[in-house]
C-alpha cells in the first residue's frame, strides 16, 4: 500500500503530495508556490507576505457565518537530516515514503511529517465540503525549525481569527496548551593555519549510528551527543600525549541532537600502539554508559593520509577542552508540572568553516524566561573562558499555560467525545510558535495537538497511520463544536 492510499483520503493525500515537494528550512520557495497553487486551483483565497508566509481563508458553512474565525497553523519547513551513504538532494528530490505496518516512514531520510502531517490537515479542511465550520483560516509559516522566523516576522493583518489551533504536537491523545522558549548561541573560534608535523601519525575518529532526535522532545532520554563522543575521547588523549587537531566536524541542526561526528587529529608515532588501545578502552566504556540507549553507536579510528595544514595547538586544546566540557542536556525540570523539562541546552553542531573560523552551534530551551537567558549565558561565559567570540540569536517567548482556555475545554471535551478517553492537558519543552503568536496578538485562545511521530529530527521520523485517523476527525469535531458555541 502507498501513503496516498490510507484513510481518511483526503488528509493521506494532500499529506503524499507534501512530501514530493523540496522543502528545507531556508528553502521554502517550492512549496510556497504548491501551497498558492493548490489555492489557486480550487477556488480558495490566499495571499503570502513578504517573509514567505501563506494564508487562505474559506468562508463559515452556511448558518455558522457568526462563529469566531479559527486559524489552523502549521510550518512549512522541515528538518533536512539523512544517514551516511544516502544519496538524497533535500533540494530536489521527493522524500522516499513507505508504509511498513501501522507507521509511515522514510528511506534514510527525515519524513517531513514535522509538520507536513499538519499542513495536510489544513489543507484538507479547506477543500472538504462536508464540514460544519465556521470562517477558517489556514496559516503556513517558514523557517520554523531555525528559529520561528515566520512567526517573528509575520505580516500584519495576515490572521484575522480569535482562536488558533496549532497543529505542530506529535502526542495523539495530548493537548498542549505552553511550551518553552529558546535561544541559539553560537561561539566562533579563530584559529591560525599550521603544517601538520612530520613525524605524526594520522587518524579519522569518528561516531555514528547515535539515535539523535529532537532536543526538546528528546533531551530528556539522555541520549549521546555525537560531538561530545569524539571530544572526550581526543581530550583523554590530549592528556597523555602531545596531538595535534586537523578537522572536528559533527551535527547539523540547532535543534537536533547531533548523530554524527569526526575529528582528524596526529599523534606522534611512538604511541600509535598506546593509542589503538585507549580507542578500545574507551569504545567499551562509552558502549556501556550508553547499553539500551544507543544500541547501535558506531565508533570508528583508521589512519589517513597526512593533511598538509592542521589547527594551532593553542586553539585546538581550548577547542577540545570546550567541547568535551560544555554544557549539554537537561538543566532542570519543572516545579509546577510533573515530568516536564524545564530549561536544557543542546551542544548542536561543530562546523569548520572558510577563513580559518571554526562555529560551534548551541541551543538553550525553558519555559521559564530568566532561566533560558540564565543558561545562554553559562554556555555564553564556558565559551569566552575558552577565547571564543559569542553571538545570541534573537530568541523566542515561551507560552505560557491558561488553564482557564475556552479552546482548550472544547478540545479536550471533543476528544472525550469521540474517543471515550479524557486526553492530558500538557506543556511541551520542544518550542512551538504559539508564544509568538501570543506576543502579537494577545487576544489569541490557544491549543496545540497533532498525531503521534517518534523521531522526529532524524531519519528515524515515523508517522503511527492509526492516530491520524483520529487527529483528523478530532480536528473536524473542534472546528463543529467552536461553530455549534
């Protein structure tokens, strides 16, 4: 069975359609003009502002022209992460799907189902005509997963509706009514070309195979981080022997948790021997801090060639010693509800780049504001004591609970209907737009809630088929019953 033949119909196949269109953060023209022009073919209104935004509108059934506009909001973008090997352009080329029992996945690649699952659904409401709604409008915003741009930027009058469904949650029979803010943090190292000694031995270390995931959603399972894997062990050695460091390189993306890291260092070649049997010493080790977490890490040494330029030493110890010791994973968990992070950080990405810079991406989340700005500025200072130049991205308002919403009593009462089960009522540590939503328009009434994916962030991302059966009669019974009001 292909994706474009589950049921219900309607949201499978706009869903199938989502994922033959390119569409990574920072890359959203594509689907862009396939959202406009979906509009344009079936009669609805849309407009797009100068950030890359799309709205459309469709009127109230008949009867329900009164009812409050409610606003369906998704995320066009999605995260761009493959597997090692995989040959896959996220700028052309269509995301393999597949169905494989209850869950829809993708062939070494993202699936796209953060928030593609979302934006399927919207669109099927504005195409459906046997629902009782009142006057709808669907909001697809860009370049959510770096940083909520879309919603930071988004035009006025763009939404006009008093009640705004989110549909960004990966938790079927959760409603989620606050979520944490965040704050990106970037050190840049400056570092002076150096040629490689002669006399050293060469080697590649480097790990794979890590789980990942999303470093809201997932930080709290305390899974290894790809980067501080390789910087532990090229430290350990740092503290028996003289190196030398040529390339670290790990991680991609602010907001997931790095899979994947190498680092090419020297070592002179008395200690070669020495060195193979600190690798196996230290495989072990780390296999076992990490027995039923990360079943499948892969950590790898061989020799290559020798490079002919390599870091100066000073900046390449302050580099290691930063890695290996900079903060990563939760920070605290919430006072007031149960099971909830509270403020984390995650060490992202370490990327060498052009003009002898080195960039070491971090991301700090809690949905408690001084906290969050609290632990930029630990991971701020850990980086300056270390001769790094720190930066701060703009950041995000968290959303605060009302456990007093009018929204979310009908959401939640609408899926007790339906499903003869009381859904919870949470807060999520991952960051959703609806803070910024809320900052702009304080008038707004708020929920999020979606279908159940796991992995989301890494070629892992599965999407349970069963529950998006009930997210979308869950959604239409919402849409009924804010009419009915």
């Amino acid at each position: 069975m292909e994706v474009k033949d589950l049921k219900p119909e309607l949201i499978w196949k706009c869903f199938d359609e989502i994922t033959k269109v390119p569409r990574p953060s920072c890359h959203e023209e594509q689907i862009r003009d396939f959202l406009l022009k979906f509009a344009k073919e079936h009669g609805i209104e849309a407009e797009t502002d100068k950030t890359g935004n799309v709205v459309m509108r469709k009127p109230a059934t008949p009867g329900c022209e009164n009812a409050p506009v409610v606003i369906l909001q998704s995320h066009m973008d999605m995260v761009a992460e493959k597997n090692n090997g995989v040959d896959h352009d996220f700028l052309k080329d269509a995301i393999d799907t597949y169905v494989d029992g209850d869950w829809v996945k993708a062939r070494g690649t993202t699936l796209g189902a953060d928030n593609g699952i979302g934006m399927a659904a919207a669109m099927a409401v504005m195409i459906d005509k046997t629902l009782k709604h009142g006057p709808v409008e669907a909001l697809f915003t860009v370049n959510e997963e770096i940083g909520l741009e879309g919603a930071q930027n988004l035009g006025k009058g763009m939404i006009k509706g008093s009640i705004l469904l989110n549909l960004d949650s990966e938790d079927d029979g959760e409603i989620f009514v606050g979520c944490a803010g965040g704050i990106d943090t970037t050190a840049t190292f400056t570092y002076h070309r150096s040629y490689t000694p002669e006399n050293f031995n060469y080697l590649k270390v480097s790990v794979s195979g890590l789980l990942g995931g999303h470093s809201g959603g997932d930080i709290h399972l305390g899974r290894a981080n790809a980067n501080k894997v390789i910087a532990r062990f090229i430290w350990e050695c740092s503290q028996k022997w003289p190196i030398t460091i040529c390339s670290f390189n790990g991680g991609n993306l602010r907001n997931a948790i790095p899979r994947e890291a190498e680092a090419v260092f020297g070592i002179h070649s008395d200690h070669l021997e020495e060195l193979n049997h600190s690798l196996k010493k230290y495989a072990n080790e780390i296999r076992n801090e990490y027995a039923g977490v990360e079943p499948q890490m892969d950590l790898k040494i061989e020799a290559v060639d020798r490079p002919e330029i390599c870091i100066d030493s000073d900046t390449s110890l302050a580099l290691i010693r930063a890695v290996y010791s900079a903060p990563h994973g939760v920070i605290s968990m919430s006072r007031d509800i149960e099971g909830l992070v509270e403020t984390s950080t995650n060490l992202a990405s370490v990327k060498m780049k052009d003009e002898d810079k080195i960039v070491i991406t971090t991301s700090q989340r809690s949905s408690v504001e001084s906290r969050k700005n609290d632990i930029a500025g630990q991971v701020e200072a850990h980086f300056q004591l270390a001769g790094a130049e720190v930066d701060h991205s703009d950041g995000y308002p968290g959303w605060a609970p009302n456990m007093n919403s009018p929204i979310m009593k009908i959401t939640a009462d609408a899926y007790e209907e339906l499903f003869g089960v009381k859904p919870a009522i949470k807060a999520i540590h991952a960051g959703l737009e609806c803070g910024l939503f809320l900052d702009k328009y304080p008038h707004l009434d708020m929920v999020s809630f979606g279908p159940t994916m796991t992995g989301v962030h890494s070629p892992d991302e599965q999407l349970l088929i069963p529950t998006v059966e009930k997210f979308w009669r869950h959604l239409c019974r919402v849409l009924e019953k804010v009419a009915e009001a």
